[in-house]
C-alpha cells in the first residue's frame, strides 16, 4: 500500500516576484498556534530572523527550535537555513529604500557598543522604524474615536496592564474617563459586560496576544463597539478584531521586549487628542496641578 504524500508549495525564491513576508502572510491561516507565532515574529522582525540562530529565533518567538524547523519546512524549506537565507534575500533588497534619506546609516554609537548602548541604539530603531509604519488614517480615526466615546474601557494584562493604567491617566487628565481591564477579576469581567454600542474599547497587546484580552475584542465585535488594537504584531488576532489599528516596533537585543515605541505612541495618541480643544484642556489640566 503506498503511503499518500502531500506536496508542499514552493518557497519564495531570490528571483520571484513575491517576499518571504508576503508568502508567509498569504498562509497565514494555515498554521498552528505555535507556528503562527513564529509566522508573526518573522514578518514584524525580518531582521532578526535573518541574522539569528533557529535557538534565539524561538526565544524571541516565545516557542521551541524545533517549532521554528517544522515552520520552515511547512513553507517548503528543506530547514531554517534556507529560510533564513530567504529573509535575507528579503532584508537587504528593502535595506536601501528602508533606510534612503532617514538618517540610520549614521549608527547612534561606535561597533563596539556596549550593552547598554545596544538596548538605546534598538530603542531608536523601534521609534523610526513605528513612525514609518504609521498610518494618519489610522491614528486620526484613533483620536476620533476617543473623543466621540461615551464610555472607554482600555484592556491590557501583564506588562501591558502598565500602559492600559498610563493612557487612562492621561485621558483623565483630559477629563476622558476610561475602565481599565487588567485581569480575569469578578470586577473586571463585570466592566466587560457593560460594553454596549456606545463603549470604545482600546485593546493593547505585545507579542501572543493573552486570552482576556482576544475575549474582550471579540466581545467588542459582537456588541457592535468601537475598538482599537495597539499591537506589536501586524498579524496579530487582536489587530485583525479591530476597526483601528496601530503598529509599534518592539525589537530588542535584550531579554524584554522594548516598549519605548509603545510609550511614544500613546502619549502622541493623547497628545492628539489634547490638540482638539487645547484651550480647555490647558485650563483643566493648571486646575488640577493646583490641587
């Protein structure tokens, strides 16, 4: 009895006409969990999949080297190398026009930098690299959206519950009262059941996006809300659940993901907002630095 075979698609190659990113956003739904998370990592940092061992990759991936393998010979890799070899191709064709009139071929610090300069000089990088990707459409629906609300509930756990309670306080201090949902409480499960048509909900979210905050987007559709996903992962389901979507880069050389890309783009998120009626808002905001 002869075993059934399955032919795998042909890989992107250095002479056709589509990337690596493309090819694995096409597939997309085709993988696992796991491989998804692969799949999300390789597309938001070309770079590090281009130039790091299978090992670091799935550090960075939060997965296993083996998962990082099997991916590559989903796509019809004999392995990671060539894989690897593809997002190379990839990165250095978008290098000259990634970089052209920018300013980064200027590097912030000497080769031989130190730790501590690596993490700044990436900070830098994820700064320019969000602001690139940045859509005005995007953000101006963003700040529309919030001033228009009713009600805003901003879900984020884990690191990100830090960010969630950031933006609500600058929104207070525009006198926009947002909800913070940071966990699986009785109080916060509550406030996400309140969630109607008139409620704009801020998802925010690095990385594998955690169960809470997927229900609570998902919620959001189904009930008809606003919803804006801050995101690292342009192919992340919680970007794919919201009506607005925001983009930041989280590379980094260190054992955490960087988030000072994420900290700018909230606080020019609320910075847009204040510049919609800044004469009262300067007048609030001197009121409350009195008290």
């Amino acid at each position: 009895m002869k075993r059934s075979t399955t032919t795998l698609p042909s890989p992107p190659t250095g002479q056709g006409h589509q990337t690596l990113s493309a090819y694995i956003q096409d597939r997309f739904d085709e993988f696992s969990r796991s491989q998804k998370d692969v799949a999300q990592y390789i597309v938001d940092h070309l770079d590090e999949a281009a130039f790091q061992t299978a090992e670091s990759l799935a550090r960075r991936a939060n997965t296993s080297s083996s998962t990082v393998v099997r991916f590559a010979q989903a796509l019809g890799f004999e392995g990671f190398p060539e894989l690897q070899q593809a997002a190379r191709e990839e990165y250095r064709r978008a290098l000259p026009t990634t970089h052209a009139g920018s300013g980064s071929l200027t590097p912030l610090f000497s080769l031989d930098q130190n730790e501590f300069e690596a993490a700044v000089g990436a900070d830098h990088v994820n700064v320019e690299e969000t602001a690139r990707k940045v859509s005005r459409t995007e953000v101006e629906a963003a700040i529309e959206s919030i001033v228009g609300a009713s009600k805003i509930v901003i879900a984020g756990t884990d690191q990100m519950a830090f960010f969630a309670s950031y933006l609500r306080h600058l929104l207070a201090l525009l006198d926009i009262r947002a909800e913070i949902v940071a966990s699986p409480s009785q109080e916060a499960l509550g406030r996400l059941s309140r969630i109607d048509e008139e409620t704009l909900v801020i998802g925010l979210s690095a990385g594998r996006p955690h169960p809470l905050i997927v229900r609570t987007m998902k919620l959001a559709r189904h009930r008809k809300s606003r919803s804006i996903a801050i995101v690292d992962a342009t192919l992340s389901e919680v970007a794919k659940l919201a009506q607005v979507r925001l983009y930041y880069s989280s590379n980094s050389p260190t054992f955490v993901r960087s988030h000072t890309a994420l900290l700018s783009v909230i606080q020019a998120l609320a910075d847009g907002v204040y510049a919609r009626d800044a004469a009262n808002h300067d007048d609030r905001i001197k009121a409350y630095r009195l008290k």
